[in-house]
C-alpha cells in the first residue's frame, strides 16, 4: 500500500494517543525525570530555552542573512550592516528559568517534529496518527497544552516547523527518545521523509484565448521551476550522505535498534 494512501485515526482518536503517551502531561514529573534526571536546571537542555549570547548572536547574524537574500535586487539602496556582538550583549538578558512551561514547550515542538514534517507515526493496526497539515498539527499540539495549562495561551505558530529555530542550541536526540520510547512501548511506529519542496501547479494563468506563445512560455517556466527543485533535491541528498542522520533519526535506532523506513533516503 501506497504510505499517503494509509487510513487515518480520526482526531479524537489522535487525542487519545497522545494522552495514552502522556499521561502526567508534556511536562509531567515523568517527562522531566526522563529528560533531565539530574533536574531542569543542571540539564544540557535548558540551554534551548536560555542561550548564550554568543548563541544569540550567531542567530541574529543568521537571520539577518537570511533577510539580506530574500531582499536581492529588490533593496533600494546599501544594506544595513550585521549586528555585532557588542550590540546582542548589551541588549541580551536571561529570563527566569520556568520549568513547566520550557519543557511542555520544547517536547511540544519536538512532538511536531515527530508527528509532522511530512513524517508518518503508525499505529498498531496500520493506520496513521494524522495530526493534520503543517499548520493544522501546530494547531492540534496547541489545542493540547491549553488544554493542560487550562487557558489560550498557545497557538499553531508556537509550534509550526517544531524546532527549526532552536535546534542548534542543544542536542534534541534524548527528548525525541523520549518520544520514541512511549511510541515504541504502545507499539507504535515511525515512517522518516527526507525534507523537499514541491512546486504546486495552480493551472494555467492564461485563458484559452491565449496565443500558443503564452501557453508555451508559461509551460517552460513551469519546467524550468520543477527542474530547479529537483536539482536542490538531488544536492541535498548528496550532501545528507556526508552528515550523521537527523537526531530524529538517530534517536529512533537509539530506541528500536534500527534505523525507520525512509532512512537512507538515497536508497
């Protein structure tokens, strides 16, 4: 059977399964125990929810660049000039440490990671713990702790993309063994895909009264575009074969002793 053809637990069900893998909720005595057994403040992981400001600086030098690209040609006038590190120190500044609240935070993102992100969590009778779209899954994790914390504190952008902003600030294996372990135990499993964009094809922008020529040059454009994807694919698997797997990844071998389907990617 094709995996996207898979029957879906509807999203009581899918509720359900995420109160079956916590039951204490996502920053529950258990959570934290297994996280950080030696407590939240000794833990490597406290660092995701207060860098250092060399951290912060390297991410708003990052940010600032990523700005810059986007800009290209379409910035009137000389760029502005990167932040220096002077400048993050003197603005940066430590918040308490709140234990509940970094942890049901961190394991909620790193959730979305699991569940989401084009992944695939099987349940036991074959069918697939769908939270929903991109979107829709930061909006179901959101659901989910307001409903533990007992207000709307949450919404689907604190969770959309998971950790991609805060997953070079520690290494995020143990919690997704965490995660692997409660699957693992309820027998649960876990399908990997290899990130990749898509090109989604909105039609033609020209009527049928168009000339050929029209037609022709949006068909081009459209190729040249599906061509530019795919060779980003190609190099980024290239470049996958040189790197350590995902710490998704490494954390699931970790937990079941294999490495999921879907990883290698190239194979």
């Amino acid at each position: 059977m094709n995996p996207r053809e898979r029957e879906q637990l509807s999203e009581q069900e899918c509720a359900a399964v995420l109160a079956r893998l916590f039951p204490r909720g996502l920053a529950g005595e258990d959570v934290i125990a297994e996280l950080a057994p030696a407590g939240w403040e000794r833990s490597p992981l406290l660092a995701v929810c207060h860098p250092s400001v060399e951290q912060a600086y390297r991410e708003s030098i990052r940010l600032h660049r990523n700005l810059e690209r986007l800009a290209g040609s379409r910035r009137a006038g000389p760029p502005p000039p990167e932040p220096t590190l002077e400048e993050i120190r003197e603005q940066w500044h430590d918040e308490p440490v709140d234990r509940e609240r970094e942890v049901r935070e961190l394991v909620g993102r790193c959730l979305w990671d699991v569940f989401s992100d084009n992944h695939d969590v099987i349940a036991p009778d074959g069918r697939e713990v769908h939270l929903g779209s991109f979107r829709g899954a930061g909006d179901f994790i959101a659901d989910l702790l307001n409903g533990e914390v007992g207000s709307r504190q949450y919404d689907y952008m604190d969770f959309f993309m998971g950790t991609i902003w805060i997953n070079d600030r520690a290494d995020l294996t143990p919690v997704y063994a965490m995660i692997f372990r409660r699957l693992a135990t309820h027998g649960y499993d876990w399908e990997y895909a290899f990130p990749r964009i898509h090109a989604i094809d909105f039609g033609r922008d020209v009527d049928d009264t168009a000339d050929l020529a029209d037609r022709m040059e949006q068909d081009r454009q459209r190729a040249e575009l599906h061509e530019i994807l795919e060779e980003g694919h190609r190099e980024a698997l290239e470049i996958a074969k040189d790197r350590p797997p995902p710490a998704t990844v490494d954390a699931y071998r970790r937990v079941y002793g294999e490495f999921p389907r879907g990883w290698p990617p190239w194979d």
